[in-house]
C-alpha cells in the first residue's frame, strides 16, 4: 500500500508541475506579444510626441521651380529710377521654406545683379534695403506690420504661403506637384508703384517652371 500511495504521489506531483510549466510558458509567450505590440504602437505614435515635429525639406526640384518663377517675375518687372541703379535687392524674409535657390543664386535680372539678403520682418530698414521682398507664412498682423513699414515705396512682394493674397503681396506663389502657380493682387502691385508686364502670366501657364 505505501508503494502505491508513492507512485500516486509521484503522479500529482509530476501533473502539477506539467501544469505550472504549461502556465509559465503562456505567461512568457503573452508577455512576448504584450511587448512587441506596445513596441509597435509606440513607433506608430512617435511623430505625434509633443515637442518632436518632422519636417520634410522640400526636393531640389520645387526650390528650382521657385527660383524660376521668382526670378521670371522679378525680370518681367521695372522699377522707378532709384540709387543704385544696376543692382536688384531680393530680401527674403524668414522662415521661408522653398528660398534655398534664391539664396544661392547670382544672377543678372534684366542687366542688373541680383543682390539677395536675409532679413527679419521687424528691421526698420527694409523700405530702404529691398527693391523685392521674399517671405513665407504670417500672421495677419504680421501682414499689416509689412505693409505699413513698406507703404509707399517700389517694393515688390512676394510670398510662398499666403492663400489669401489679400494684403502685404502683390504675388502669391501655388506650389503643386510639377509647375507652380500663383496668384496676383493688382491693387497691392498697383499701390508698391512697380510695373509688370503682362507677360509675366505666361510663367503660370506653363506645367513645369
């Protein structure tokens, strides 16, 4: 009889441990697809942490088309005679996104060299410095701001993010996949005193600038 009550035993404990086994090895494998799946969710959600923003520089290929079209306006316009008389002043007025090509160029508009600068919106000089004005997205009152400080001189304005082209810019760039667009405020153009020839539609029309 002792020797079955010890075989007995050695039975229940051997099907206890089988079952604590089993139960480590679904707790394990839980864990295991716990983790992954949490890994994944936080790799998912990442972009999305306060404070952490990805920003995607623009291709070579839209600041070229910008640079183009920039500089096709800036050539199918004329100014009033003011010191100095062969040089054109580009200010561009940051943050910008797509003014790397300007930047960068070094070119003749219409014989006379384009000098470009940077600047910031709230130098006092910029009626002074600039026969053109580069800038990117602002604020309404940001806007008004530009356009009481250049009120009355022959500024040319121009912008890469302003939808509205209500106020501060005579041209408002539309940069899409393969050509850029824009928009025209004659009454802002008309007020800055610089003329532009009709022309300068053309540089719309085309699907690669």
């Amino acid at each position: 009889m002792a020797i079955t009550r010890h075989v007995k035993g050695v039975t229940c404990n051997t099907r206890t441990t089988q079952r604590g086994f089993i139960g480590l090895l679904f707790f394990l494998i839980y864990s295991l697809v716990f983790c992954v799946t949490n890994t994944r969710a936080q790799t998912m959600q990442a972009p999305n942490t306060p404070g952490k923003t990805d920003v995607v520089a623009p291709s070579p290929t839209e600041t070229d088309r910008v640079s183009k079209t920039v500089l096709g306006i800036l050539s199918f316009s004329s100014w009033p005679s003011r010191p100095p008389p062969n040089t054109l002043r580009l200010c561009v007025i940051q943050p910008v996104t797509y003014a790397a090509g300007l930047v960068s160029s070094n070119k003749n508009i219409t014989g006379k060299t384009l000098e470009v600068s940077t600047q910031l919106l709230n130098n006092a000089t910029l009626s002074s410095s600039c026969d053109a004005i580069y800038s990117g997205l602002m604020t309404a009152e940001q806007q008004q701001n530009l356009y009481n400080s250049i009120s009355g001189h022959a500024i040319l304005t121009l912008s890469e993010n302003d939808s509205a082209c209500a106020l501060a810019n005579a041209f408002c760039l539309i940069i899409n996949p393969g050509h850029i667009d824009f928009k025209l405020n004659l009454e802002t153009l008309s007020r800055s005193g610089v003329r532009v020839n009709p022309n300068v539609l053309q540089l719309a029309r085309g699907k690669d600038n």
